[in-house]
C-alpha cells in the first residue's frame, strides 16, 4: 500500500487493517539500514534462514492470535521521507480513525526511537490504544520529555537487549523502560532468539485483557 505523501514509498498491512476494521493491530518496525519491509537483518536472511532473519513468523503468529499486521518500510525512500515521517504517516493512514483499541508494537534496534517518536505523535492513542511494545535491543535517544507519556511507556514496554544469559532473565537498566536478555549477544539475532518470550506474553496480555472485560460486568436484577 502506498503513502500518499510519496510517490515510492509504501508498506504492507492486511485486509482488515487497509478496511479499518481489524479489532487488534501488531505494528512491526524494522531498524536503520539496509532492511526493508519484512526483514529484521539481511545478514541472517542471507547466511541463515529467512525464517529467522524476516519477520514473516511474527506476522505467521500474529494472524494466529487474531490480530491484523501492518509492516512498515522506513528505509525504502530515505532522500525524501525518514523512517519516523514514514511510520508516522503509516500510523495516520491506518490507525487514526480504525476501530482499533488494541495495538501491540515490535521494533528491532533503531525502531525504537521510531516507536519513541510515534507515541510523541500519537500520544492519545500511547495511553490508550497501545498494550505493549516488544522492543529487540532497542536504540533510542530518550524517552518522550512528557511525563504521564513516559510513565505509559515504561509500564507496557520491554527490551530484548543483547545479553549471554537465558532468555527473559531481567537485566540492569537505566532508562525507565524494563530490560531482559533475549538470549544472544548478537544485536541482528535479538529479534528471532525474543520470538517465543514476545508472544508468550502477547498471549498472557490478551488473556488478562479479556478477564478485565469480564470481571467489570456487574450483575443485574431482572
């Protein structure tokens, strides 16, 4: 789909999402670089697997567990459109004005300091439509500078940092935003070794989510 402040660039998304009416939305932000849409490293894809390097087994069970897939693109076109106007502009296009209340974010490496920049953009949309962003050895340059924005992030928000120990194990950090090893040292394998953990606890929270739904029913007298 393309972006109509562009003429190049464009992104993916399914069905559901394009129409608006998709009820949970998975984002998926790729890093700086040479990756383009659907990749998490070129590297991997090429001297591995695509199945570890591409995002496609995220989207795979993504659409498992019912939620619509919007894959960005914020490299395709970098002389006129940086990967924060583009997702921005992805953001406006298909999540401003969906039916959407639930949306889960996964950026690898400099997709966090897209994912920091949209929720500047978007911050209504941060406090109240974003459940989680899965962040895989995020690079960031800070968090927002608005408070109650901040605080959000920091409550719905996991990294994935490069570490020896055992995945989910909980690391040191210094931001705000928690930490755990993804179980690798290497930043371009953060992505696929945090896969399980990631959607372990996208299955957790859409559990939780729903006993929430249930238990603020009150009962009534007939």
């Amino acid at each position: 789909m393309k972006i109509a402040e562009s003429k190049l660039s464009f992104f993916f998304a399914n069905h559901k999402v394009i129409q608006k009416v998709a009820p949970k939305i998975l984002v998926l932000i790729h890093g700086n670089g040479a990756v383009r849409a659907r990749q998490w490293s070129r590297k991997i894809i090429l001297n591995s697997s695509l199945e570890k390097g591409s995002q496609l087994p995220f989207i795979k069970m993504a659409n498992d567990q019912g939620y619509g897939a919007i894959v960005t693109n914020g490299n395709q076109e970098l002389q006129r459109m940086s990967p924060e106007d583009h997702a921005s502009a992805v953001w406006e296009k298909l999540i401003t004005g969906s039916c959407c209340d639930h949306v889960i974010i996964i950026a690898h490496s400099y997709g966090g300091q897209v994912t920091m920049n949209l929720a500047r953009c978007f911050p209504g949309d941060f406090l109240h439509r974003v459940k989680a962003v899965y962040l895989a050895d995020s690079v960031r340059y800070g968090m927002t500078g608005i408070p109650l924005l901040d605080q959000r992030l920091c409550s719905i928000s996991l990294n994935y940092v490069t570490s020896d120990r055992d995945c989910d194990t909980p690391i040191e950090f210094e931001d705000g935003i928690k930490s755990i090893s993804s179980g690798t040292t290497s930043h371009e394998w953060t992505s696929w070794y945090s896969l399980p953990s990631i959607f372990e606890n996208i299955r957790t929270l859409g559990k939780s989510l729903l006993d929430n739904i249930l238990f603020s029913f009150s009962p009534v007298q007939v």
